[in-house]
C-alpha cells in the first residue's frame, strides 16, 4: 500500500488515490481495511499532492510545447526541470527513509503511519497549489488574468504579465513560495534578456515569440518612402515593469539602427568597416557592456541597473556608427526646415498657401456651377487629391517668383527651397480606422481640430522622411508638426481675411459726385443724389457697429499670432538652438552658420552668417551628443512648443475653433453683401435689373444676418479671453521653476519654461478690446 501511495503520489494514476470518495469506497476492501481518518489523509493526499502533481506536469508540458511567449515556455520548462525534479527527489528520499526503516518514518513493528508519510511532505501542498495556480494564470486567457496591475487585450498571457506576477509573488510572506519565485523570475527575466539581445546586439526581430516582443514590425505598403523593415513601434502592453519609457525608445532606436548599418554597409569607407561589417565591429563592445552591466544585476530587475547598460550600449553604437549615419549637420539642415514651413518662421510661404487656396475655390466653383450634369453630384463637391497638390504647387511657384525678385538670392537659397519642396506635400487627411492615433507625446484628451478651415476638405502639411533621419524623427512628430501648423495657419488666415474686408472702398465709405446726374431734369437729378447720399448715410450707419467689430476681432487675432510667433514659437527655439550650440562638435556649428537666416528689407533671405570664433571657444567642454539624446530633447521641445501654443488645453482649441468659424462666416456675408449693393447701385443709377430676385429684400436679411454673426464673434472673443484669464491663474500657481546649473551638470536639455500668458493679456487690457467688444454686444 505505501507502494501505492508513492507511486500516485509520483503521479501515475492510482485507484488508492482516486480523488472521487465513492470510487475510494468502493474499492475491494478499502473499506474495512481503512478507518474514516485514513480516508481522509488518502484523499488529502490524492488532491493536494498526487493529482495536483500530474495536472501541474500535463499543463506545463503543454505550455512548454505550444505557448506563444518564449518567456512563458521557459517558466513552464523551469517548474517541470527543476521543482517537480525536486518534488519526485523528496518522494525518491521518503522511499529510501522507509527502505532504511527510519524512525522518522517507520514505526514499531515495522509499521509505517500514514500521518508520518504525510508530515514528510509537509510544505509541499502549499508549493504544489502555487505552481498549479502559476500555470492556470498563464494558461488563462485576457479577461481572466486578474492578477496583473494592468488590463491586457491579449488571449495569451505575456512576458510583461508573468514577470509582474512572479515579483508580486515574492511578498507573499512564505519563504518557500518566495524562494520558488524568486527562480522563476531569473529564469523568466533571463529568457527575456536573451530575446530582447538579438535585437539590441544584432538588430533583428526575435524570430521565436515575436508575438510577445514589445518592439513590433508595422505592416506598411511600400510607396517609395522607407523600407518596411525599418517601421518598428513599441507596443506599450507588452513593456515589462522595469523598463522604463526612455529605455524602451532607446532599445528601439538601436535595433533600428542596428538594421539600417546592415543594409547600408557600402556606406562605410573605411577599411576596418569594408573587413567587417560595422554592426558585426560593434559587437564586441557591446558585448562587454551587456555582460559588465548583466553580471552585476540581480533579480529582480531594476529599472535604473537595466537602463545603464542600454544607455551604454546606445552611446557606444552612437559615436561610432550613427556620426556618420546621421550626422549633426543633417539633423540640424531638418530642424531649420521644419521652422520655417511648419512653424510658419517663413511667412511667405504661409502667405502663397493661404492665397493659393482662397484663389483655387472661386474658380473651382465656377467650373462646377458651369457643368449642368454635376449640379446635384455630391462628388463634384468634394475636394480632389490632384486640386490639393495644385494649391501647393501654386504656393511654391509664389515664394519662388518672390525669391527671383530678391537681388541677394543665390543658389544656396534655391537649393533650400529645392529640398523643401521635394520634402513637403500637402495631402487630403487619411482617416484610417483600423489605425490607432498617434498625435502628440503624452495621452491627452483629444484637441480641436484645424485642418479644415484652410479647404474645405481636412488637409495636412505633411512631410517625407526618408532613412536615416527616420532615426530622429518619427511618424508622431512629423503629426505634431502639421497640427501645429494647421493651428497657426487658421489664425493667420483668419487674420488676412478680417484685414482684406477694409480692401472694399465701396462697402466702407462712399464717394460722392460733385456734379449732379446729366438729366433734362435737373430737379430729378438732384434729388436722385439726395437719395443716393442718404442710402450711402443710412448703409455706413448700419455698417458700423460691423466694421467696429471686424476691427477688434482682427486686432485680436493679430496679438494672438504675434505673441504665438514672436514669443512661444521664437523663445522655444532659442533655448532649444542655445542647447544645441554648446555641442562641442563642429559640424553643429557649420550646419547653424549655414542655415540660420537674416531678415533683409523685411523679407525672408538665406545669406548664411559666420560664427564668430569665441563662440566656439566659450563652449562648455560637454560630451558629444548623441541622436537619442538629441531626439529625447527635441521631443521635449515639441511638449513645451504644444504647451505655449495653448494646444493642450481642450476647452481653449474648442472655443477658437468656433471663434474662426464664425469670422468666415462673417467675412463671406460682408462679401455677399459687397455684391448685392453693387447691384443695387447698378439698379438706381444705370437702370439695369435682375427681375428674377429681389436684393433689396436679400440685403434686408444678410444686415440682419450679420447683426447675429457680430454676436457670436464677439462672444466668441470674450470666452477667448477669458479662456486665457484661467489659464493664466493655473500656469501661475503651478509655475515650474528649473535651474539652469542642473542643466549645465547634466547635459540635458530644458525646455523653455512659459509660465502664464499675461503679456497676452495686458495687450488686451491696453487695447480696450474687452470693453470694445462688451460695447459692440450692447450696440447688436
């Protein structure tokens, strides 16, 4: 019987041990031979020891042979190799105490309870209900792993799930259950190691358990732009606990690295890189770092231990390949561009785009008010693809014939303008549903959106990054980059809409005959002037209160888009350009005295400018930045450039959005009603009418039209204002302050620190436009 009794305890199927009672009943002679007790401790044992050993090994086999994660698989492996290995060699050392008749175990006569069999595996049923409920945990799908501090949406349990698992196993307060986690969590934190090495040693996707890597490869189509095999994202469900977002980033930037020198060996010329391949000469050294930094790590993991090796082997793959990959100079050429088309530094361009699109629609609409076919076709109304690239290249064709009129212009201009041009398109906004977004840097809540009120269509200023320089900028920067030019493009355009309105003499202010009409009648003549001078008195009246309000809402967006410009735009460049100076590398300075830009005669000019030599000289003795830290900064200046802008304030973006919308529609009725009283006037003087409409009754109602369209712009200016009133008390509370010593010990970048948008404000509290505005309400 004890025979028995180990043997289903080993885990081969026994009837001794069945865990039914009935069958235990009712098997011969059980139940005259055992009393009710030793019933008891047989199904104690059947369940806790030999049936719980025989699911454990079943499942993780199972695991070991067919789970998606590596790490998972390892885990599975470890529990079967090494502690049920250690629970068959305890039942190994039972047998041979009661071969041996120890009187630990064996009793008088020879006897051998079944209470002594059970004291001898005491502690086991407790190590044994653990490891079972470890494997259902990895065994159970998405929803049913609630163990784990973060939801998962995937039906296999991850590499990041287990480890955060087995370290919150650790504190359990059994020692036994603590040791046993404690090794599985080196075995699965090992396992991890090794597969994130293939991508940070050698570039390469894991080809076993990509599943659960957190680097995974993006199925883009090709359409001339980067390769697929280098669009890699992080994936961020899948990151363990103790890697933090700055090394994640850094081990996506290496691996991508890392493919892009493989495939672009040519690239190196000199003659240790054409014996060996660059990566392949990397290798020792990053080696060396992994395994000086891994022999010192002790499980568990720690974020700040893990980080300096990567940080490590990051800089090491930075000064000796990326230098030549991705030099500064490159680097710095993209960031001067992306000042001035997509910051709008350049405001001729902004200019030939805004009067390209206000040009394209009125002849676009004539075309389609020409095709009778077409006139209840939805699809004639919407803007094509072709007609968007149509308004660029009219844009570009502009700030070209305005550079040629410039006598300093000279090939270096034309090559700037050249490259910006092969970069930048302006393309109908994708809506991609299966597509998750990837605006901005930090989960907000989303902003309005702009991109629409330049056509009628969402339209983005987009631009093609080709390799390497994908290295530094990725596809969420390039967004943040077009959101923020299609916010400053709407304000602008506002602007020059509200100025072009002053432009119609006709509607502003009458000019009067100093003769009286030729008539045969000279009575009638006269009083055909009074009338007219009195419907010009009567039309400049009514006009009043509206060219008071288009005076005040364009003085607003004015000192909106000058504080935007010439304060945030201009003051997060120049701390972050000065941040970049101090790089004691030379082709930083070269690159930034070729491009910085002079203004001449109140136009834009490319004449390079020469650093001056105490420049250089003057420069803190820093090491060489790296691309990662370069993008880590840039990243914090596009955060602080969001901030100032006032673009991640939901309720600001929201009210402004309606405060533009309503200009246009104020801009189009003064239009409109431009129009009807020429027509009008052509009516009384020249005696020309259009029987078939009544303007006089059109023109009635657009004046009453533009009476509420007042109010809502002069409603929408006020919650503007007092819009910023609140940000201003909550950036003044929560002012940060930093110091500029810390930043100059430690290399790192700080962004420009805008507190509050008071100077913004005292310029509308000088200007009267709150009491202009609360006035023309009053008047409407």
């Amino acid at each position: 019987m004890i025979h028995e009794l180990l043997l289903g305890i080993s885990g081969h199927p026994s009837p001794l041990l069945s865990s039914s009672t009935s069958e235990l009943e009712d098997s011969t002679g059980l139940q005259s031979i055992l009393s009710p007790a030793e019933r008891a401790l047989l199904k104690s044992l059947a369940q806790g020891l030999g049936e719980r050993n025989r699911n454990i090994r079943t499942n993780a086999s199972a695991i070991s042979s067919s789970h998606p994660s590596t790490i998972c698989r390892a885990v599975s492996t470890a529990i079967v190799s090494t502690h049920l290995a250690a629970f068959q060699h305890k039942i190994l050392e039972v047998e041979k105490n009661i071969l041996e008749q120890d009187a630990r175990i064996v009793g008088a006569y020879n006897i051998v309870p079944l209470s002594a069999v059970a004291e001898a595996f005491d502690g086991w049923t407790r190590k044994l209900e653990w490891l079972w409920d470890l494997v259902q945990f990895i065994q159970a799908q998405g929803s049913s792993r609630t163990a784990q501090a973060r939801p998962s949406t995937r039906d296999f349990c991850t590499a990041a799930e287990l480890l955060k698992h087995l370290e919150e196993s650790i504190h359990t307060g059994y020692p036994d259950i603590e040791r046993i986690s404690l090794n599985l969590l080196k075995v699965a934190e090992t396992a991890w190691l090794k597969q994130t090495s293939t991508w940070v040693l050698y570039g390469r996707h894991p080809a076993s358990g990509a599943a659960d890597f957190f680097i995974k490869h993006l199925e883009i189509v090709h359409n001339g732009q980067s390769p697929a095999s280098y669009q890699y994202d992080i994936e961020d469900e899948l990151v363990p606990h103790y890697v933090t977002k700055a090394t994640a980033q850094s081990i996506l930037s290496i691996g991508k690295a890392l493919n892009y020198i493989r495939d672009r060996k040519n690239t190196f010329t000199d003659t240790a890189s054409r014996a060996i391949a660059p990566d392949l000469a990397l290798l020792p050294s990053h080696l060396s770092h992994l395994s000086s930094h891994l022999s010192a790590l002790e499980s568990p993991l720690t974020a700040s231990s893990f980080s300096a090796a990567i940080g490590a082997i990051r800089l090491s793959l930075s000064q000796n390949a990326l230098q030549k990959l991705l030099p500064i100079a490159s680097i710095m050429q993209m960031l001067h561009l992306l000042k001035d088309f997509f910051l709008m530094d350049n405001g001729e361009f902004a200019i030939a785009l805004i009067t390209a699109a206000d040009e394209r629609l009125p002849s676009r609409n004539k075309a389609d008010v020409s095709r009778h076919n077409l006139t209840n076709d939805l699809a004639s109304m919407t803007i094509k693809e072709g007609e968007v690239s149509a308004v660029l290249a009219r844009a570009w064709n502009a700030l070209d014939m305005l550079q040629s009129l410039d006598p300093t212009c000279d090939e270096v201009v034309d090559e700037y303008l050249d490259r910006a041009r092969s970069l930048i398109r302006l393309s109908i906004k994708s809506l991609d549903v299966n597509s998750t977004p990837s605006r901005g840097l930090t989960d907000k809540s989303p902003v309005a959106s702009f991109d629409d009120l330049l056509l009628p269509s969402s339209t983005v200023l987009s631009l093609r990054v080709h390799p390497p320089m994908d290295l530094f900028l990725a596809p969420a920067d390039v967004e943040v980059y077009s959101s923020i030019h299609a916010y400053l493009l709407a304000i602008r355009r506002a602007h020059l809409r509200l100025s072009k309105l002053f432009l119609l003499s006709a509607l502003r202010r009458d000019q009067p005959s100093s003769k009286a009409l030729v008539s045969s009648n000279h009575k009638e003549a006269f009083e055909s002037l009074a009338n007219r001078r009195r419907t010009a008195n009567q039309r400049a009246k009514t006009m009043r209160p509206v060219w008071a309000q288009v005076g005040s809402a364009a003085f607003f967006l004015a000192e909106l888009g000058e504080y935007f410009q010439g304060e945030v735009v201009k003051g997060s460049w120049s701390t972050f350009q000065s941040w970049l100076l101090l790089n004691p590398v030379s082709d930083v300075r070269s690159a930034d005295a070729s491009l910085i830009s002079s203004t001449s005669s109140g136009r834009r000019s490319y004449q390079s400018r020469p650093m001056s030599s105490g420049s250089s000289q003057g420069a803190s003795p820093l090491s060489p930045r790296d691309p990662e830290t370069l993008t880590k900064a840039h990243r914090r200046y596009l955060a602080s450039l969001e901030k100032g802008l006032l673009l991640d304030d939901f309720n600001f973006t929201a009210l402004l959005r309606r405060f533009l919308t309503s200009i246009d529609h104020l801009v189009a009725l003064t239009q409109r009603l431009h129009y009807i009283q020429q027509t009008l006037d052509l009516e009384t003087n020249a005696g020309v009418s259009a029987a078939a409409r009544n303007f006089a009754a059109e023109a009635q109602g657009l004046m009453q039209d533009l009476g509420s369209s007042c109010q809502k712009v002069s409603s929408g200016a006020q919650s503007l204002i007092e819009a910023l009133r609140a940000i201003d008390a909550a950036r003044t509370g929560a002012r940060s302050t930093h110091v500029k010593d810390f930043a100059k010990d430690h290399d790192e970048f700080i962004p420009w620190a805008n507190g509050g948008v008071e100077r913004l404000l005292l310029k509308f509290d000088s200007g009267n436009v709150e009491k202009l505005l609360l006035q023309q309400s009053g008047d409407s």
